[in-house]
C-alpha cells in the first residue's frame, strides 16, 4: 500500500508501505479520508511517539469501506462505512484497528466528513463528560473553542444542555463559535480572558474548563472555576510548568485533571466509542450536531495541509482524502 512516511528531516513523503496485519478483534479498512490533529504535527517532529504496538504511520482517525474481517469481529462486516479513532496509521491507504474503536458512519454523511468525527468527539466526550463528569446546567470554560476539538465540545455542550464560553484567537473565529451554540467569548489577543469569564459564569463560578493551552493559563483557570470546579488539561500548548496555589484548590475543592486519549487502552476507548454511538451519533444523524471541516487536502498534499494547520487560522478540521 501507500502510506505518508516521515523522512530524517521530517519531510513527509507518499510511498511504499508494508500492508497491515490484521489481529484477532480488528477490521480492515480501506481509508477514503483521513484528518489532521495537532498531535500528528508533534510525531513528525519526533516529540510524540506512537503507543508501544501502534503503527508508526501518522493518522489518528480515518473513515473507509470494511474489505476484511477477523474471525471475531461481530459488530461490523465487509463493505460496511466506518470510521475510526486510531493509535496511528491513518495517512496510508489501508489501516486496521480493533472494531471496538470503529463506528459506523453517521446517517447522512459522506465518508469525507466522517473522517472529522472520531478524535475529536472522543477527545471531547472523554474529558467533559467522563473525567469532568459534566451535568446538565454546569457552565464550561473551553479554550481554543474555535479548533477541531473546540467546535466539537462547543455542540455537545449545546446538545446536552450546558453553556459554554469559549476563548479563540479572532473575531471571525468567536462568531462562528457563537453559531455554533457558546452563549460568549473572548479574544486571546485582547489580554487576559478571566473578567470576561467570570461575567459569563457569574459569582457562583465556573463549573469546568477545558484546556489544551495548560500552563499560561493555570492561575486563571483555577480562578474562574465555582466550588467543586474541574479543570481538564488535554494540552500543553502553553507551557508545562507553573506555580500553583493549593490552598486555592482546598478551599474551593477544586480537581485538577490531567488526560491524554492515545495512550489509553482498547477497553476504555471502546467504553468511549459506545457512548458516541449510543448518545452523540444519534444526534449528528438528526443534524443537532455537525463535522466542521475547514479545508481538504490530498492526502499526498500532507505537508502542505500540516502547514496549514500550523498557521493557527483554521475553524474545525482540516481533511485529508484518498479519493
């Protein structure tokens, strides 16, 4: 098959790969699209390894046609239209992964706009409504609300009947936020997010914040968070390291909690695709939710659609597509 390999110099290349094996429990897929995730973007320059045991092909979902089955899968069959949440391998032609990370492709989409699904509404569903344990009326903080996950967070919050307040780093980004269903916003640019927040979620505080920017971001964060407030961390785009005030954290029984979704083994992540399916996929089918897809690349085009990734100016995801 043809997969993206990373070159000595990271230079991202279209080329022969060897085909995947397939393991008791897993499915073939034939990848019709694939998307970009900042994590991808870490890999290729060697601060993101895979999981021991995940190919070493960047990719971390994918959508495509079933061509082939091990002997235990029961949950899907050839010729059924899939996506998936992978460890690794969705820049490639062919990819295989255990069918409990596979979903069926939401009634109405095309396979393209499938591909934006998996990562993102995993990541999304994980940390809001498992590690933060999200109810219905709690008020969410959600930096970087206009990216894959952001867009993604932003209407399951809608859906499941939470405001949310979003930061982003334009006007044009926190409009189409808005459109999307968060109730406010703020500019990054503009300085400091925390009095804006705090007019949203009023003197009893906010309820969760969930944060891809980590460490610039601590002491507003646990600021802005009411009494039983969760801060989830799922990035660290800003830095790792920070004072904290614990005293802060007691008196306000605060959680902090730290989450990545790759590592985590195939239980938890198929835990996490059967609520997709069970509670969020319904809702796509009926158009409450949609894929936001801010651009489509070839997938021999990689590099360029990384590079665009990078400039920080996309809305949702940016799709990578075999056809």
């Amino acid at each position: 098959m043809k997969a993206i390999t990373v070159g000595e110099d990271s230079s991202l290349d279209w080329s022969n790969f060897p085909d995947p094996e397939l393991k008791q429990g897993e499915v073939l897929i034939e990848v019709s699209a694939s998307a970009i995730n900042r994590a991808d973007l870490m890999q290729r320059r060697g601060l993101y390894p895979p999981p021991a045991g995940a190919s070493p092909i960047l990719g971390l979902e994918c959508s495509g046609i079933v061509t082939q089955v091990s002997e235990t899968v029961d949950r899907f069959k050839e010729g059924d239209p899939v996506c998936a949440l992978l460890a690794g391998g969705g820049y490639a032609q062919k990819v295989a992964v255990d069918q409990g990370s596979v979903l069926p492709v939401p009634a109405g989409l095309t396979l393209l706009e499938a591909a934006s699904l998996p990562e993102v509404y995993a990541t999304a569903w994980l940390n809001l409504f498992i590690e933060a344990g999200l109810r219905p009326g709690e008020k969410v903080i959600l930096h970087a609300g206009a990216s894959g996950v952001g867009t993604a967070a932003i209407q399951l919050c809608k859906a499941f009947g939470s405001p949310s307040f979003v930061t982003a780093g334009s006007e044009e980004k926190l409009d189409f936020c808005r459109s999307l269903g968060a109730t406010d916003g703020f500019n990054r640019h503009d300085g400091s997010f925390l009095q804006a927040a705090k007019a949203f979620s009023g003197a009893v505080g906010a309820d969760v914040v969930l944060d891809p920017v980590g460490g610039a971001y601590l002491e507003d964060n646990l600021n802005v968070l009411g009494l039983y407030g969760r801060l989830v961390l799922i990035g660290l785009m800003g830095g790792s390291n920070r004072e904290i005030n614990l005293g802060q954290l007691m008196v306000k029984r605060l959680r902090v909690i730290g989450s990545t979704l790759r590592a985590r083994s195939l239980m938890e992540k198929a835990a996490i695709i059967k609520d997709l399916q069970e509670q969020v996929w319904p809702k796509i089918a009926e158009g409450e939710i949609r894929p936001v897809i801010d651009k489509v690349f070839p997938m021999q085009a990689a590099a360029e659609a990384q590079d665009w990734v990078a400039t920080d100016q996309t809305i949702g995801k940016v799709v990578l597509t075999n056809s």
